[in-house]
C-alpha cells in the first residue's frame, strides 16, 4: 500500500476513539440529569464536577486528535 | 485560501540572537506580554481605590479572587493557603491567553504544547518537591493504595506510579489539544462559509456563532480545569491520599 493512503487510514482509524468518548461525555450528563431530577437541590453543587468530568472526558478526544494530527503531519 | 493551521505559526516581530539561540521577541511573546499587562491592570490597578462598593473591574477582580480562594479552600484545606498565589496566577494567566485568542486576527500562546508543557512541567516538580519536603521518604506512600492484598500490589503500585509520571502530559496536552482543535474547527467551518458562497454558506455559519460561544465557555473550563488539577495534586503531595 502506498505510504500516504496508509497515513489516511491511520488518521481515520485514530477517530474511533471518540466512540468511547460519546458513551463517556453522554454518561456524565445523563447521570448529572437523572440524579438532578431526583434531587433538585444537590444539582448546583455537583455542577462543578460535572463539568470537571467533562473537560477530562473531552480531554481523551483530544488525545485522539492529538494522535491523528500526529499521524498526518509528523510521520 | 489559507490553510486552518496557519493561526498557529510563530513569527519574530524583533529579531535578537543570543549566540546560536533564537530569542526573538515573537507574536507568541507578544500576546503573553498582553495577558500579563491585563492581568495586572486587572488585580493592581483595578483594586486601588478599595472601595466599599465595589466598581464594574474591582467586582471581576474579586470574583475571580473569591472563586480561585474557594477553590483552593475546598481541594486543598487551610494547608495550601501557601500556595494560593501560585494556583490564582495560573487560573488567570491562562484564562487571559485563551480568551485572548478569541479576539480575532490574534494569537493563543496555549494553543503551543512548549508553553502549556512549561506550566504543567513546573507543577510536577513543584507538587513532588512540596511532597517530599513535608513527608521526606514517606511519600512515597502515595503510589501503594491502603486496604490492598499483596498479590494486586504488584500490579497496582506500576500503574500508580506510571500514572503519577503522565501527569504533565496529560495536564498539558489537554490545555493544548482543546485550543488547537478549537481554533482549527472554527477555521474550518469559516472555510466551508467562503466555498459554499451566499446560498449555503449560512449552515456553517450559523454552527460558527453558536461554537463560538461553545469555546468561550471551553477557554473558561480548561482554565478551571487547569486550576483545580493542580489544587488537587497539590492536595495529594500535601495530605497523601487522606
């Protein structure tokens, strides 16, 4: 195979990592939702860690972009 | 047209040499000088008149003081008042340069990992020698987790101590890799407006005004999240796990 379609590929294949981060990103805020509905008072407090939970989730798609760039550009 | 990565390319405003090193004062210096300009117009200059009732800039300076005070109050307890200055001067320097960068024709010094790298390299070698130097050999204590058998201490004192060791990297990358990927998507969407032209140029466009909005919100979290990791490693070398 020539180099630079093998490179593509690469890339493509380095984005199934935001499967996981879907379930992930998707977790937090169904979790955050249901126990918010439960118990409306205790929601603006776990807000902040909702969001801290985000962001490190975010993070791991990132990684994986981080990943493809490298793929792309680097090699 | 322009390519999306060319928002991030280094350009030397004044030319100096020290020797074979390049020390050229560069865009990217520029815009960190800005920040720290803003900064301190902000907390000096802002609050010199004290007044009771405060004004539009003394309110944002003591919010932002209160939040990051309350924040390292929460993660880290009465012992890391020491370090409370380092964690506010951090929170606002970055959340300067990622807001900065969303001025538009401008530069975001995050967006390169050398410099989020640098920070997240300091609060490595800071957080090991405060641990080190309040507990001596005893720190080491962090990567064996309490209430374990034997057996899956093999396993898990190695993946503590990898993942103690990743730390910078994952602190920095994550800085990094959310201001390159933003600016990038939004480049990318302004090219789709040029070639799809005045009949289907208004999709993109639209999806530009609401991700904008999007990494606002992005340059405050990852400032946040930039700010309470470091509280929490912080936490960690100084109470160990407790």
């Amino acid at each position: 195979m020539d180099a630079s379609a093998a490179k593509l590929i690469g890339a493509g294949l380095a984005t199934i990592a935001l499967a996981g981060v879907g379930v992930g990103i998707g977790n937090i805020f169904g979790s955050f939702v249901s126990g918010a509905l439960r118990n409306p008072e205790a929601a603006p407090r776990v807000f902040g860690n909702v969001l801290l939970g985000f962001a490190l989730t975010e993070a791991v798609a990132l990684f994986a972009l981080v990943i493809a760039f490298m793929i792309l550009f680097v090699f | 047209m322009h390519s999306p990565m060319e928002q991030f390319e280094i350009k030397p405003l004044l030319k100096f040499h020290l020797g074979s090193l390049d020390a050229s004062y560069t865009n990217s210096a520029l815009w960190m000088t800005i920040a720290v300009i803003l900064a301190f117009m902000l907390f000096v200059l802002g609050t010199q008149k004290r007044a009771l009732v405060p004004g539009r800039v003394q309110s944002i300076a003591e919010v932002g003081f209160e939040f990051v005070a309350g924040m390292v109050r929460d993660n880290v307890g009465d012992a890391g008042k020491k370090y409370f200055p380092f964690v506010l001067t951090l929170f606002v320097y970055i959340l300067l340069c990622n807001l900065l960068g969303m001025v538009p024709y401008s530069f975001t010094p995050t967006s390169h990992i050398i410099v989020t790298f640098a920070m997240a390299a300091v609060v490595f070698v800071g957080v090991t020698i405060i641990g080190f130097a309040r507990h001596g050999a005893h720190f080491l204590s962090l990567f064996v987790p309490k209430g374990v058998p034997f057996v899956l201490l093999l396993l898990l004192v190695p993946i503590e101590i990898i993942s103690y060791f990743v730390r910078p990297f994952s602190l920095s990358i994550r800085l990094f890799a959310n201001m390159l990927a933003g600016h990038t998507m939004l480049k990318v969407f302004g090219g789709f407006v040029v070639m799809l032209g005045i009949i289907g140029g208004w999709a993109p466009l639209a999806f530009i005004v609401v991700f904008t909005g999007l990494e606002f919100l992005i340059a405050f979290l990852q400032a946040y999240v930039f700010a309470i990791l470091t509280c929490l490693y912080l936490n960690d070398a100084i109470h160990l796990h407790h």
